[in-house]
C-alpha cells in the first residue's frame, strides 16, 4: 500500500473553506473548485474591490462564496477576519497567500526578503493561531509550501527569501501538526507543483486547474496519520 494512504477513519466531508491569497493563480483556482462541489467558501484578497474574478464568482454562487478583505501581514487585519467569520466552523483552511522574489549573492535585498517570511511563513502562523477556535476534530490546515523550502532538493541555491520563507513555514507545519494532534486536526505542507500563475511570471508546467485538482485529491483522502507531512499534489511524500 502507498505510505500515503491512510488506514485509519474515514475524513469528516468539508464543508465550509477558508483560502487566503484568493484574488488569482491557485487560490482562485480553489475557490472555484470547492464552490463547484458544493462547499461554502470564504475567500480572502489584500484588495477585494479589485478582485474581478471573485465578483464575478459570487453572481454565480450568490451567499455560497464571502469575500473578506485580509493582509495576512497585518495583526490587526487578521484579527478582523476572525471577528467577520464569527463562530463558523472551518473544514479546511488553505493559507495559500505567498510572494516571491529573486535575490542572489550578487543582488541581494534584506527588506524583500523579510517581507518574504512575514508573508509566507508567519502569516500562515497568524491565520491558523487566529481561527484555532473555528477548526474542530477532522479539520484541515494546508500551508501551500513549495520543494524551493526543501533542504534535502536545494541544489541550485539563490530565491533567498523564498527558499528560507518556505523552510520556517514546513518547520511551522510540523509544530502546528504535533500541538493540533489531540485536537483531531490534520496540518500538511502541500507542494503544488510549477504551476503557471503571475507569481511565476507564467513559467510552469502545470495550469493552477491541474494542480489544484491533483491537491483536491489528496485532501479528500487527507486523515490523521498523514498529519505533519510534506506532501506533492500528485500525494508522494517529499524530503523536508
């Protein structure tokens, strides 16, 4: 049997979903998908006026699809977010919101790269610290990583920031999976492949609807004994 399928209860049916950095690329991808089978989903931009798509999401599916503004930087923003959602339960929460930016020994910027880990590995942290009353026994916590935080697959070196950012958000996953335990809740770091998204310029060989629907494949299956690992959209496991 693949040491990622689990022999234990079957997962709790989701629900209701929370995503954050859901304006566009993934993230939009995942709202559009749990909409479609049927989920309540709240999603999240920096600038929800601005996010077209969303708008145009929430005249198909009406009361189904909440749009909340969240800069998951930003203490007093997230604390506003988990007023909003109020005493809502969540199934699954994505903390998908990431930027990326290039720096080398030759070009290196310290400012970027700090704004990297407040983005990408701490303001996952703040979401699911702020929402912890609103998961219950069976929900799920996806931090969207990438192999870029693997230490065991850098063989290339450079993205500084990302790569740092990416390794102290597994590291986080991992904590998050061990203090959540007892609670029932099931934390992963999922890699979504290299997908063509404006994060990447359009570079990738996977569209978001491929990644999001090998990753919503696995999140079906999702139980407690995979809790803390570092998992591939196709459902391998991968080195940290």
């Amino acid at each position: 049997m693949d040491d990622n399928q689990s022999e234990g209860p079957s997962p709790h049916p989701i629900a209701t979903v929370l995503v954050t950095g859901a304006s566009r690329g993934i993230g939009l991808e995942f709202v559009k998908q749990w909409l479609a089978r049927g989920a309540e989903v709240i999603a999240t931009a920096r600038e929800p006026s601005a996010a077209t798509e969303l708008s145009a999401l929430i005249d198909r599916y009406g009361e189904r699809l909440r749009v909340m503004q969240l800069d998951v930087t930003d203490d007093r923003s997230v604390e506003l977010l988990a007023g909003a959602i109020g005493n809502v339960q969540i199934d699954l929460l994505i903390n998908n919101a990431g930027i990326l930016t290039v720096e080398t020994l030759d070009n290196m910027d310290f400012s970027a790269i700090l704004a990297q880990f407040q983005t990408n590995a701490l303001g996952a942290l703040r979401v699911t610290h702020a929402i912890l009353d609103n998961l219950r026994e069976g929900s799920r916590v996806v931090n969207m990583t990438s192999r870029m935080g693997s230490l065991d697959d850098n063989t290339s070196g450079g993205y500084y920031g990302y790569r740092m950012s990416k390794a102290a958000l597994n590291m986080a996953t991992r904590s998050l999976a061990v203090d959540l335990k007892s609670r029932g809740i099931v934390v992963i770091a999922m890699h979504p492949g290299m997908v063509q998204t404006d994060m990447t310029r359009g570079f990738g060989m996977l569209t978001p609807e491929a990644s999001v629907t090998g990753i919503n494949q696995v999140l079906e299956k999702l139980s407690m004994d995979q809790t803390g690992l570092f998992l591939h959209y196709q459902g391998t496991t991968l080195p940290w």
